[in-house]
C-alpha cells in the first residue's frame, strides 16, 4: 500500500475516509477514542498544506438524512482535538459539501455530513454505489483511506471511490494493518486468544481459523455459555445460541484434536434478572440454576484467565467478560484487562466494545500494545478475509 510519504498533496484537496463512528447520548459525545485515533494522519495533512476533506458514518441512518446521527458534534470535537475550527458541511455531496470544500485554504479542514444519509454509500448495486462514489470524487484530487473500522465494508466511500482517484493509505490503517500481520505472521508464541461478546455465530469464521493458529483460546461472555451447554450443562436463563450447538461441539473436538487449550468459564456470576442492580451470587458454571442467568465470569474463572495469559508473548482479546455497562458485571472485563496491562506480552485489544471497555473501566490505554480501532474489521482479517477496503489501497 502506498502512504502519506508517497503523495504531494500541499495545495491539493485530499478526501480522508475516517472512522468518527462514536457513541452520542444526544448531541454529547461519550467516546472520543475514534475521533482522537483519526488526529494524527489529518494533522499530518494540514501540516503539508493539503486542503482536507473529512467523510466518515456515524450510526445507520439508511440511506436517509436523520438529526440523530449528524456528524455536527464530531466536527466540534475534531476541531477541539486539531486546534482550528473544522467547517461543517450540511450535506454530502450536495451545495454545502461543494461550497464548504471550495472555501478551503491549504491546511484547512472541513467534515461533510453523515455518508450514510446517502443511499450510494451501502448498496449492493454497483452502479448505484459508483455514480455516489464518483459524486465524492468530484469533491477531491487524492484520497486517503484511513477509517480502518469500516475497511470490511464493500461501501462507496471505502471501496469505489480509491478507484478514481490518487490513494494512499493512512497513518491509523498503516497501524491497525502492521498489528494484525503480527497476530497472522510469525507469532511470537504462547499464542494466547481472549474472545467474549454476546454471539458465537458473530465469531464463527474467526474462531474455525484461530483454531489453526493459536495455543490457547479463553472464551467468557455471553458466548461461553452456548460452549457450556454444548457439553451438556444447565444453563439456566444466559444467553444461549441453540442453533449454534453443533458447531460448538465441532470447535471442541477440533480444539482437542489440535491440542489447543480452549479454556472456559469455572464459575459465573448468575443474577435473578438482567438489571444493573440484579441479586446475584457467583456459581459453578457446570450448576448455573435454571432460574438465574450469567452476567459475568466468577472470580475463580478471572484467576484462571490471568493464569492462562501470564506467559503469553502474543494476546488477541475481542470482546467483554460479562455485561461490563453494569458496575457489578464489569469485574471479569476489568481482570482480563488487567492481565494483559500486567503482562509483558504483545497485547492487541480488538476494538468495538473491548475498546469501550477499557475507557469506560479507566484503565490506561498506554497498558496494551495497540488498541484497535475496528472490531469487526480486526476479526475479519483475523479470519482470513479479503478486506474490500484494503484491496481498493493495495491497487
């Protein structure tokens, strides 16, 4: 992939695909970590004197303009976080996106309104998503992909739009790529792999090649207990994926077979009802009470984990322990990350809500190697995938 060193771009007007796709309770940001992510390769820009032009998705807005998921408190943030104003087009590609880019001077920036409020963006329809893509294009002279959560997406801005114009990659997507072909080319081992979340079958293609590759794999969330009850225990009221059952069992003959170390929950904390208040004790996860339901992993299971990651060299850790938006079901979360802080290991921390966590938790983000910014991007990858937004860079 070509970088930022292989463009000139002082005068040029440079379109930047970021990822801005924070959490908003209302107008209010309550996640910076994405915008502050996409500072450095748009600071970079400025200070060649490019003209930038920012356009990322916040939410889904389905291909219509909604207020709820404006990108305006983003703008405010980023100029807050750049130290300049940003300008802040109304529209995509419309006349405020076209006046906004040609009121730019070099080392200014502008942020154009949510992509996704264009039905271009996602669709299937290639030539739909062209002839949005080329509206975009028009907006720019070079582009720069550098939203790295969305390069699993085959979606105008990521895929058509590198097509028609000089690209490059950015800083962040140079990043987030060099991590992950350390977690897929000559790992350093004991090779360890923390995967949580709610759904067996949002990991199904990850966890059949991480198989091949790792030396163990601790699995805790609401996914552990579809992994327990495929040996046959009583699950009580935890989430549960039936239909995921066989494949389940198949993951634990294969892990058997490989000799890998699939380790799971000892104990959990089984709670009355899902709440944040919830009564709960911690159980043994092979006796959970047909009347309660897991929410986190039990304190044994957390010294097991730490255990388990201890004389790692190599951590991957994708989603949280138990129902860690719950102080009382945080705990599990909180252990694991601790483990890797505490661990000497390359530790990579697989964005999306493993991500959230550790600023929700107010651990030190400096603690792990890299904390990635696209989850479903970083599993993707991880499962072998061909990347849509990484082959447009790549070409």
């Amino acid at each position: 992939m070509r970088t930022l060193d292989d463009l000139d771009v002082k005068g040029r007007r440079v379109l930047v695909r970021a990822d801005l796709n924070v959490p908003l309770d209302g107008e209010t940001i309550t996640d910076d970590g994405r915008i502050r992510a996409s500072v450095p390769t748009i600071k970079t820009l400025v200070g060649r004197g490019a003209k930038v032009v920012v356009c990322a998705h916040l939410g889904r807005p389905k291909g219509k303009a909604d207020p709820k998921y404006s990108l305006k408190p983003v703008a405010t943030r980023l100029g807050e976080l750049l130290g300049q104003d940003v300008a802040f087009a109304a529209d995509v590609v419309g006349d405020s996106a076209r006046e906004s880019v040609a009121a730019l001077q070099d080392g200014e920036v502008a942020l154009l309104e949510n992509l996704r409020y264009e039905p271009g963006e996602e669709s299937k329809d290639d030539a739909v998503r062209g002839e949005f893509a080329a509206k975009l294009a028009d907006l720019a002279e070079l582009y720069v992909g550098d939203g790295f959560g969305a390069v699993h997406r085959k979606h105008a801005s990521v895929y058509d739009v590198p097509k028609l114009l000089p690209h490059a990659a950015g800083g962040l997507v140079v990043a987030e790529v060099e991590v992950l072909r350390k977690l897929t080319e000559d790992t350093e081992r004991p090779y360890v792999v923390v995967l949580g979340g709610a759904k067996v079958s949002d990991k199904l293609g990850v966890i059949a090649n991480l198989l091949t590759k790792v030396d163990r794999l601790l699995i805790g969330g609401g996914m552990a207990y579809t992994f327990l009850k495929a040996q046959g225990h009583e699950v009580g009221g935890s989430l549960l994926q039936e239909d995921q059952l066989d494949q389940v069992r198949g993951f634990l003959a294969e892990a058997a077979q490989r000799g890998v170390d699939l380790v799971l929950p000892v104990d959990v904390l089984a709670a009355v009802t899902f709440a944040a208040d919830a009564e709960h004790d911690a159980v043994e996860a092979t006796a959970i009470p047909a009347d309660r339901e897991g929410l986190d992993i039990g304190p044994k299971t957390r010294e097991l984990f730490a255990t388990k990651l201890a004389d790692a060299k190599t951590v991957f850790w994708n989603g949280p322990m138990g129902v860690f938006e719950f102080d009382a079901f945080s705990g599990g979360t909180r252990a694991v990350a601790e483990a890797l802080i505490a661990s000497d290991a390359f530790t990579v921390v697989g964005g999306g809500d493993s991500a959230a966590a550790v600023r929700k938790l107010g651990l030190p983000e400096d603690g792990f190697s890299h904390i990635s910014t696209g989850g479903g991007a970083s599993l993707e990858y991880l499962e072998g995938k061909t990347l849509p937004g990484l082959a447009a860079l790549e070409d």
